[in-house]
C-alpha cells in the first residue's frame, strides 16, 4: 500500500482471500479483521481511483460518515468512526471484500487518472 502509493489495501487486491484491510488515510496505519458497516451518515460526492483499476478515475457518492465495527490484529471487537476520505475508504476497501469495485458505483464514463477534475 505504501510502496503503491495508496491510501488503503484489501487483502483479496494482493492474492489473499480473507476479509482484513488496511487504511492509511495520514494517521497511521489502520487494521480490520472482519470489518462490517454499523451505521452511515450523509452523502457526499468523490471522485476515486483503485490499484485494482490502474491509470482510472471515477465520480461516486459515498457516506460523509461511516462507523464500522472490526476485530483488531489480535482479534479484539474493535470500532472506528471515519468521515470525509476515512469515509470513503471504508467502505471502498469493504466493498473490495465483496468483490465490488468503485467502477460498479462511478457516476458517468472513468477518466484518466491525473486527469484535473472538480469534485
Ligand atoms: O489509494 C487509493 N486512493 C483512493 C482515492 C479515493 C478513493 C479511494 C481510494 S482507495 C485507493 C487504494 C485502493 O485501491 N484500495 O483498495
Ligand atoms: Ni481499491
């Protein structure tokens, strides 16, 4: 994830099939086993990129606000409360546990990556 560079990975992206993810949005790295949603707020407008889709943007909606329950590393029941692109990557990277990607949400036709965009 880092080396990509992203802001989160999901463990099924890099050939392992368990429901674990990380997310590094700017304050360390965050660990989730068994992650699921418990509860959304509100709706705002992204525009996201993937490593599993290289060289792409796509316009989405997400929850402004997401809490999701998760066991930490050592299985501990642990819940993180994210907003803005902690949101987003929520529930990106869950998605990806489900074998959805944002290109099954995007708003419109994928654009280039770097490709100036106004959310
Ligand atoms: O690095 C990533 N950036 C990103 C930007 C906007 C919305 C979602 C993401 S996640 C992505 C890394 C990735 O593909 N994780 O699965
Ligand atoms: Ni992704």
């Amino acid at each position: 994830m880092y080396e990509a560079p992203g802001v989160g990975l999901a463990a099924p992206q890099v050939g392992i099939l368990r429901r674990a993810v990380v997310i590094d949005c700017g304050d360390g790295p965050l660990k989730l086993v068994n992650p699921h949603i418990v509860e959304t707020r509100g709706n705002q407008p992204w525009v996201e990129g993937c490593l599993s889709v290289p060289g792409k943007q796509g316009r989405t909606h997400r929850p402004q606000w997401v809490r999701v329950k998760y066991q930490d590393a050592r299985g501990q029941e642990c819940e993180v409360v994210g907003e803005d692109l902690l949101a987003v990557c929520l529930c990106h990277e869950l998605d990806h546990l489900d074998g959805k990607l944002y290109v099954d949400i995007a708003e419109g036709p994928l654009l280039e990556a770097g490709e100036e965009v106004e959310e």
